[in-house]
C-alpha cells in the first residue's frame, strides 16, 4: 500500500489514534506490542522509537488534538510514524556529528537515541496541514 501522507510504500501493521496527552506515551508501548510481535522485531526497540516519536509530538507539537501512531513495513523495512497537527513545529533532526545535550539538561535525547539506535528519521509537511515525523529500520533478517 502507498500512503501519500506517509511518503513511503509500505503495507500498514497497525493506525492508532491517541490523545495528545502525556499518557499517550504508554498507550503507545501497548498497541506497538503486537505490531512488534508481528513484524518479528525487538519489543524493546520498537517500544523505544514509539515512546520517543510520539512524547515529541505531545511536549512539542500539542495543538489540543490528537496524534496518530502508524507502523507499517515492506520488505526490507519497518516505519514508525507519528502524525501530529502542527506542520509548522518542525523537530531538528540529528544527522553527521551529532552533539549531546548539556548533561543537566531534562530532554532532547530522544530522536538522538532513536538515530543512534539505527533509525533513519524522517519529517516533512503533508497537505491537509499536518506533519509526519518518522523513522524507518531494516527488518531483521529472519523477519
């Protein structure tokens, strides 16, 4: 299936909903569960670059409505995406030298992690005035 919101060809594991609510962060971890399990991924990683995307889209792109978890796969690999409604928030994304916050400091590790940890990040603007901030991960090779 190709997704146009989304920018990639992937068939779509599991579309949740959720508040953009702090909580929304665990309710993540439950429905990314079965979609690990599915896909023959590591829960832990997964669970990591869900927690990560979608506490990003609730402490920095909250506009009051909800956000969108998508975890989808092709053949080689596995997206996890997070749809919020602020297009014009856009998250600086690490890439080439990558400089740590300052160690007092209480966030901006995240996508940092989910780079290091292998993820290809992605975000861009769609049309219907919403963003997609996504990270793409080879699927393991027994998958």
């Amino acid at each position: 299936m190709h997704d146009l919101r989304l920018g990639f060809d992937a068939d779509l594991i599991c579309r949740v909903v959720l508040p953009s609510v702090p909580a929304a962060a665990g309710l993540a971890r439950k429905y990314i569960a079965p979609a690990a399990q599915q896909l023959g991924v590591d829960y832990d990683t997964a669970a990591l670059v869900a927690t990560e995307l979608v506490s990003n889209a609730v402490r920095h792109a909250d506009t009051g409505g909800d956000i969108e978890l998508w975890v989808s796969a092709n053949d080689s690999d596995w997206f996890v995406a997070v749809v919020d409604r602020a297009p014009h928030l856009l998250p600086r994304l690490p890439h080439g030298t990558y400089e740590l916050p300052d160690d007092k400091a209480e966030s901006g590790r995240g996508l940092l992690i989910v780079a290091l940890g292998g993820g290809r990040l992605s975000v861009r603007p769609v049309a219907d005035g919403r963003k997609v901030v996504s990270a793409r991960m080879a699927l393991p090779s027994w998958a």
